[in-house]
C-alpha cells in the first residue's frame, strides 16, 4: 500500500469509470464499487454474515430480557391502541415510560410470529446488523475499504453493543437512528445536498420517539459542522438547516401531537410523569431531570459534583471507572489519539475537506455525548454507552488506516504505534479488574502489544510481511480484551432492568460502586440496585446464583450477594424477577422495582379463571411485576404507580371505581412502591384492599380477591 497524502485524497468514484458499462445488479452486490479490490465486497457480505450469527447465537437464553418491555411488546401485539400510545397493557392502562417507537418492530414481530423470545429479540439483532452496515457504507465513501471493516469489526466487538442489540431496551434503534443520522450529514456534506440534511433530520425526529432528549446531544457538533463546512453559500447553509429541524419536528413530533390532544380520559395514563403529560415526562423525568438528578418519581440519583452517589460517580473519569469501563472504553483512548491525529492531518486541506468533516462529525458527536454521560448526576446505567460504540468505531477505522497510508512519516508511524500500545495497556488494566476470567490473557495482550507498535514504527522500513505482521499483531492485541469480553456476553443470558456486558466483576457491581449485596442491599445512595441484570451460563454477573423456578426451569436465583433475582415465567420462559417474598410475593424493595416477579403454574391457573369476565385479571404494584404476571397469563395486568410505584395513578377513587364496575378480579401483594411513602397512591390502594378483601394463597404469593369483600368491609 502506497502512502497518501490526505490533500489528495478524494472522495471515491460512483461510476464504473473507463466507459465502461455499469455491472449488473448481482454483480453490484458481490463486487461493490469498480474502484474497490476484488476482495472488499465479499469482506463486507461475509463480516456482515458473521455479525449476524454472532448476535443471533444463544439469543433465546434471554428469555423475555427486561420483562417491563416485553410486556409492552406483548400489549402492542394485542391492541393497536396499546401499540400506538406503547402501553404496558392490552387495557391501556399506562404507558412505559418512553415513547413507542422502539416497540413497534418488536410488537409487529410478536404479531406474525406470536410471543417469544426470539420474536421479541431478533429485530434487535437486524439493528445491530443495520448498524453495521451504515457505518460501513459512512466510512467507506470517504476513506478504504479497510476502514469501513476495521470499523465493523470494532463497533461489533465492543461488549456493551453486543449487549444492548441483543437485548430489548430503547438505546438499540437509538444507536442506529444516531448512526444514521451522522451518515446523512456527510452525504449532505459532500455536496451541499438539502435531501440528505432532510433525512437527518428526519432520523433524529425518529430518534426522539425511541428515548427523547438523548437523541439531541449530538445536534450541536452537526449542526455547527454543517453551518461552518458546507460547501454552499451561508445563507442556503442556515435555510437548509432551518428546513432538517423542521423535518426533525414533523418527524418527532405528530405522534406527540396526537398524544397530548387525545383525551385523557380515553387514553393511557402517560408513565413515569406526575401529570399525566408527555411533555412533563420528556423534559422532566426523562429530560433535565436525568441531568441535574431530580427525576420527579424517581428511587434515587444524585452523583453531582463528582461525589458518590446513587448512579455512581461523576467527572472526566467515569467512563474510565470500575462500573464503565468494561462495557466501552476498551479503544477509547486509542479514539481520542486517533481523532487528533486525523485533523493533524487534514489541518491544510479547505474548508470543504469531506475527509476532515467525517473526523469532525463521529469526533464531535463522541466527545458530546461522552461529556454528558461524564457529568449526568440523575439515573445513569452502564448500557446507556452503547450509544458511543458507533462514534468510537468509525474514528478507530478511519484514524487508524489514514495513519497506515501515512506511515512513511516517522511521526505517523509513532502515533499509530501509540495508540496499540496505549490500547494495550489499558486492556491490561480492563483484563485485570476481572483477574480470574482468562488470566493469561492481559499479559499476552501486554506484551503483543508494544511489539506491535514497535513494528508499527518500522512499518515503513519493514519488508512487506513484516509490515502486514505488526498490523495483525496490532490488531489482535487491540481487540483481544474486548473480544474476550463480547464472547462472553453473547453466552450469557441477560434479564432484568439493568443488564451488564462481559464477565463476572466485570461492571464492578453497577451504579454506586461496588457489588450488589444480598435483598435490600444497596440501591441507589448504596451499592449496586438490587436485581440488577440477570446473566445466566457462563460469565455471571456479580454476585448473580443460579437457581431455579418451579418445574426447575433455570433462573436466576437468590445467593449470597445477588440482588432478587429474575427467575422463569410458567411455562418456561424466563423473565421478570423473584421478590424478596418468594414467588409473586415481590416483597418490596428494589426486587420488585427491576426484577419483577416469578409466576408459578398455580398462580397463573388461578389469574386465568373467567379470565375474559374482567378488563384486568389482576393489578399489581409496580411495572415490572404486573409485566410478569401479564406475560405469564398473557392476560391485562394493571400496573399500580408505573414503573417505580410512585405515578399518581390509578388515584385510590379511580381504583375503587375500578373495582365497584368488576373490572379488576385479583390484587397481587407485596410489590415495588419506589418511593411513594405511606401517603402515596399504590400505599393507599394496597392499604384499603387489605383491609376490606379475602385473601387467597398460592404457594407463598398472595392475592386478594376483588370480587369478595371481607364480612364488614366498606367496600
């Protein structure tokens, strides 16, 4: 391979070139561009194959992952009224507390393929893999083919996102509309194009309805980016953004419309708001609120100003720390050197210089949203940096292989070496915050690396195997640990409402430091919350037994630093979580806030009685444990309070009403009351049916039968 100057670097040709007749189809497909070696598109098909496969390995061992989404999905599936508002139940009863649509290919899945966990999990996966592919395709239009597979391989080896696009939270379709988004603005880049700014535009809008604000933090450096290097006129650059934020808006903003015009009294309570409003959820709760740590509703927060606290410490550092740093920072550092040198590099070329542009747009969105997750004192979890992997792994495939064209020069040569080293030597640290998980490999990465980068430096001096050697030496040192990392997170199963990637001690125990104690420990203000991700086979999470579920179906059990765990829904599916109180017991605590419970046959046969007499077979405290029993009997469950037990709804006279109408047959006891205190509604609602119902037993779950009042009740 020659060296390049970047000054001549241009962007590659999208004609056949030579006069020559464009190919086929087919031949488009296997071939990609004329320019591109024979060996590129076979490269990309196969590594996108493997992706596939990989993702897709072991997929079921989740069973139905966070049991509060699939509930939704199972919901959406049932009632299209259920699907578009993204309610938790087919009676739209409340919403999750996000919008819709990270749901909808999941709900259309379950609709033709019925519920399971599969159905539920594989569109995850096709994100991953669409991912991906745009990131290819970015990084390939300006820079080799090479860069757009280096950058596949690295955005897929990173553990959080081997995670999160097999597991079924919001930030999947989120990491894929972001990546999207980035892609549009280097094409619009290219030619001062409105069309691509528009369909920006157009993905961040869709964005905002997978996880709202979060799809904004990168709008600043793309915009800025737009406004300064454009290669139109400034006053068409500011009229074309103008036209992408109205794009943005429509995008996002008709289903927020509808949803704040429906009638209240007609549609689902809007979860996780104090007011029935999306727009209070969106800016509150889920919006500045996630910032300065006070979530109206919330369990916890509050890491402000660096010091400890219920999600874990805040500053420059804490994507580098024991909780973060496992899930995404393995070529972090290396990203960051890689990014400086890119614009070394092109600090001469004009103002239009597509190639600066790419290390400008994936630059600056890392840096933005690293900046926001350094300092975010609200709810913050380690799978939330799923969303840097796609920004990180464009500028290690770019930086990386523009060093390489450049390697004739000592200094670039010296840098790419660098950042091996560097790489090495912080997966050494990484490999050694989990010393019995494969012990020998942070010292073969550590030595493999710095003779890589000594080869690197020589590169230039080096005959042509030497050369290639140092780069696959480079290479397998630099992704060693996170590949060690991802393996073991595609063998695990991952369940609950905060899941973590890699092995055993691998997250340092989640939000607060350290490792989550047994039922009742830690939580937010402690150490890790309790039921934090089930992880089952090989590789657990900290602390995390295995047990199993009545009929033997292996869940996560209760052992000796393990929070409730998530244990099997009837019928074998796992999902949900044990409370503190056994079966269905769900006896209080953060058990029932991430974990849910586990519904034994006897308690499912009994929800399932003249099941179709009632709107809700039964009504729970809690999202999470109204999702378990409504995915068990596949029946409506009300859940009491949302997601944290804390929303104002249903209100004590609503619920009441509900129960004079029969409307409701069962309450389930015990459950996740996330702060409402004993003036809160799910406390007052749980209170009066206590006292004024029969209560039924089954195994150690109690119910209270809303049909029958007790002899003297004011029911």
């Amino acid at each position: 391979m020659t060296a390049t100057h970047p000054d001549r670097l241009a962007v590659p040709h999208r004609t056949s070139g030579h006069g020559r007749p464009a190919p086929s189809l087919p031949q488009r497909v296997w071939r990609g561009r004329p320019e591109d070696p024979r060996w590129a598109r076979p490269a990309f098909l196969g590594l996108l194959l493997a992706v596939t496969l990989a993702y897709l390995w072991n997929l079921g061992a989740s069973g139905y992952a966070n049991s509060f989404y699939s509930a939704a999905v199972q919901a959406g599936s049932q009632s299209w009224k259920a699907f578009f508002f993204g309610s938790l139940d087919a009676a739209n009863a409340i919403t999750v507390d996000k919008p819709p649509a990270t749901l909808w290919p999941m709900a259309l899945s379950v609709r033709v393929f019925g519920l399971s966990s599969w159905a539920i999990l594989a569109p995850q996966v096709l994100m991953g893999v669409a991912t991906a592919g745009v990131l290819y395709a970015a990084v390939r239009r300006r820079f080799s083919a090479g860069a757009g597979l280096i950058t596949m391989a690295v955005f897929a080896l990173t553990p959080v996102a081997a995670l999160m696009f097999r597991f079924n939270n919001p930030d999947a379709l989120l990491a894929l509309l972001m990546t999207v988004t980035v892609y549009c603005v280097l094409r619009a880049l290219e030619g001062g194009r409105t069309k691509w700014l528009v369909w920006a535009g157009v993905a961040v809008g869709l964005a905002f309805l997978s996880k709202t604000l979060q799809a904004f933090l990168i709008l600043p450096p793309l915009a800025v980016l737009y406004a300064v290097c454009a290669p139109v006129s400034v006053r068409k650059r500011f009229g074309q953004l103008g036209v992408s934020a109205l794009a943005m808006v429509v995008a996002g903003g008709w289903w927020v419309a509808l949803v704040e015009l429906w009638p209240a009294s007609s549609r689902p309570y809007i979860g996780g708001s104090q007011n029935n409003s999306f727009l209070e959820l969106t800016f509150g709760y889920n919006g500045l609120g996630r910032i300065n740590g006070e979530e109206t509703g919330s369990v916890g927060g509050g890491g402000g100003g660096g010091q400890g606290g219920g999600w874990g410490e805040t500053g420059l550092g804490r994507m580098f720390n024991s909780e973060i740093g496992g899930q995404i920072s393995w070529l972090l550092p290396a990203a960051l050197l890689l990014l400086v040198a890119g614009l070394w590099l092109t600090r001469r070329t004009k103002r239009t210089d597509t190639a600066r542009a790419a290390f400008l747009a994936w630059g600056g969105s890392l840096l933005m949203t690293a900046l926001v997750f350094s300092f975010m004192a609200g709810i913050f979890h380690q799978y939330y940096t799923v969303a840097l992997a796609p920004y990180l792994a464009a500028l290690t495939g770019m930086g990386a292989t523009v060093l390489w064209e450049e390697r004739s020069r000592w200094w670039a040569g010296a840098t790419l070496g660098t950042a091996v080293a560097v790489t090495a030597v912080w997966s050494y640290v990484l490999l050694g915050r989990t010393p019995d998980y494969l012990p020998w490999l942070r010292w073969a990465v550590l030595i493999g690396g710095p003779v890589a980068a000594v080869g690197l430096l020589l590169a230039a001096r080096l005959g042509r195997a030497l050369a290639l050697g140092a780069v696959g030496l480079g290479l397998a040192a630099s992704l060693a640990g996170p590949t060690a990392y991802t393996v073991s997170t595609l063998n695990t199963g991952h369940q609950g409402s905060i899941v973590t990637a890699g092995p055993s001690g691998a997250s340092m125990g989640g939000p607060g430091g350290g490792r989550g104690g047994g039922p009742g420990e830690g939580g937010p203000g402690g150490g890790q919350p309790p039921g934090q991700g089930t992880q089952q086979g090989g590789g657990q999470a900290p602390g995390n037994a295995q047990g199993t579920t009545p009929g033997g179906t292996p869940g996560q059990g209760q052992g000796q630093g393990q929070a409730p765990g998530n244990g099997a829904q009837a019928g074998g599916m796992p999902g949900g979580g044990m409370g503190e109180g056994g079966p269905g017991g769900g006896g209080g605590g953060m058990g029932g806030l991430l974990g849910g419970s586990t519904v034994d046959t006897e308690a499912t046969t009994l929800l399932g009685q003249n099941a179709d007499a009632y709107t809700w077979v039964a009504a729970a405290v809690g999202s999470q444990n109204a999702a378990s029993y409504q995915l068990a009997t596949g029946d409506p469950v009300m859940a009491i309070g949302g997601f944290n037990g804390s929303d104002p709804s249903p209100t004590l006279a609503q619920f009441k009403q509900y129960v004079d109408d029969g409307e409701i047959h069962y309450f389930v006891s015990g459950g996740m009351g996330g702060g409402a205190g004993s003036e809160g509604t799910s406390s007052q609602i749980s209170a009066w049916v206590e006292e004024n119902f029969k209560e039924v037993t089954v195994q150690s779950a109690t119910f209270y039968d809303l049909t029958q009042p007790v002899s003297g009740s004011t029911s």
